[in-house]
C-alpha cells in the first residue's frame, strides 16, 4: 500500500473531513459483507471552487493505517 492515494468520487471533501475514514465495503470467505478502512482523508481540493461534486479529488493518507493495523484488527475483531 502506498502512503499516499487520490480518491475521485462526486462529492467534495472540504474543510472539517480531514480525518474522516475512507472506507469499502468487501465479500468476507462466509459471504458476508465486511467494511475496512482503507485511509484517511488528509485534504481535498479547493471545494468553494468546485461546482457541485465537480471534479473533487481528496488526498488520503494510508501509512498510519499500516503503523496501527494490529490494533485497527483488534478492534474491529480480525
């Protein structure tokens, strides 16, 4: 995993997201549904400038992930 990714999706991500979780949902070996995350937001584009949804990017930041994946697994009782 890379420390750093670009998530392109139709919402913006503004002041007050960085932090916020970026998460999937995945098929478990049972067939039921798990959610992991993936990274955090760390900053997003210049969102008073975007048009609604219009070309937002959001930089993630995936490296503390890695740092705390034991305790992350732990928790959420991987």
């Amino acid at each position: 995993m890379k420390p750093e990714a670009c998530n392109a999706t139709d919402k913006n991500a503004c002041s007050g997201d960085s932090g916020g979780g970026i998460i999937s949902r995945f098929l478990d070996d049972n067939r039921d549904h798990r959610y992991f995350l993936l990274g955090m937001t760390s900053f997003g584009s210049d969102c008073i400038h975007l048009s609604a949804g219009n070309e937002a990017r959001a930089q993630i930041y995936t490296g503390i992930i890695n740092q705390h994946h034991d305790d992350i697994s732990s928790f959420i009782g991987l």
